[in-house]
C-alpha cells in the first residue's frame, strides 16, 4: 500500500486468531513520522496503546475505536500528505534499457539483498518504450512487453486495470516505465519481468 499509494499506510485486523482486541502495524514515507502519529493518538485516548519510530508503527485498539482513528489519522496527516503531494518524488535507483534486464542482473539484485526498511529493493526506470502485446490477466492486472532498439522487457502492471496507471497502458502507447526487477518462472522457463509501479507518456 505505502509503495503503491506514496503515503503512510495502516493495515488493521483482528478476530479469527487474532483476538478480540485489534492490532495494526504502519509503514511510513520519508518525511511523515508514523511513530509519533500512533503515539498522540495512544496519548489522545483515540486507540488503546501504540508507538513506533518515524518509518513503522505498531498499535492496539477496540474494533469499535476503527472508525475514530481513521478520521483522526486523516486530519492529523492531511498537512504531511498535502506538502508530499506538492513535491511528490519517484525515486529511482538506476535508468535500464529492455535489452539489459537479464536473468543475471536479477541475481546481483537479490545477492545484494536483504532488503527491508533502511535497504529497499533497487527500483529501475526504462525511458521511452514503445508498448506493445497489452493484455488482462487474472482480476485486474495488465501485461504487455517494452520495447526499444536494445531488446524487448515483459512487463506486468499488478492491480492497474480500473487504475489510472492502467489508463495509459495501451497498445503502441511511448512511455517512461518505473518498477522493479523480478525472476518469472514458467514451465522450468526463467524470464526476467518488470513489476511497473508507475508510468508517464512521452
């Protein structure tokens, strides 16, 4: 959610297993301090207990609490997520062309690894491919191939169908491409695809 959406995220459940008192954990961006959020709220009385640092969080709450701190975390960040919308950057670890991405780069990537909060995964752009071969699969996902004069890149968009980055997805479309490098494997055929988090018309 937090890669996908560019904003703090929290994920609560609670029941089946888990008790009946609701746990959550949240992840942040750079810039909006998530620990001290959950913290004021646990102060506020808004939910039962919860801490953590700027990046992660951690929190306890009655099911009944939910409602209150989602509007009390929407208000409390709305100055956060308005400032990082205003200024709002993709970063990117390294420009690659489609003839580059091969099985082997894929292997130095996870050799460098683990990867996790304070070391996260390389993210790549491609620059001006032409799209082709665009097609759903599963629910809502899209895959399709970049191309340029260096080689062609398999490509899937997870979840983008009914999203405005499915939107510009589409046949013979130019477009810059932003995501990361992964191993697909197929009937004992290993391919190299790239997980598209974001993309721009030329």
């Amino acid at each position: 959610l937090k890669e996908r959406f560019h904003l703090p995220s929290i994920v609560i459940g609670w029941g089946q297993g888990l008790g009946p008192v609701a746990k959550g954990s949240g992840r942040s961006v750079t810039g909006v301090n998530i620990g001290d959020a959950i913290s004021a709220a646990a102060r506020e009385g808004v939910i039962l207990s919860g801490g953590g640092h700027a990046m992660a969080g951690g929190l306890s709450l009655e099911p009944d609490q939910i409602p209150a701190f989602d509007d009390w975390m929407v208000s409390h960040m709305a100055q956060f997520t308005a400032e990082r919308a205003a200024a709002l950057e993709l970063p990117v670890d390294a420009v690659l062309s489609p003839g580059a991405a091969s099985p082997d780069l894929v292997d130095q990537i996870a050799g460098i690894g683990p990867f996790g909060v304070g070391s996260p995964e390389p993210v790549f752009a491609l620059q001006s491919v032409h799209v082709t071969g665009v097609r759903q699969v599963g629910a809502n996902h899209l895959k399709f191939t970049a191309e340029d004069a260096s080689g062609r890149l398999d490509c899937i968009a997870w979840r983008s169908a009914d999203q405005p980055l499915g939107e510009v997805i589409r046949p013979n479309a130019r477009l810059h491409l932003v995501g990361k490098l992964k191993a697909d494997e197929w009937n004992g055929r290993r391919r190299v695809q790239l997980d598209v988090s974001d993309a721009a018309e030329v």
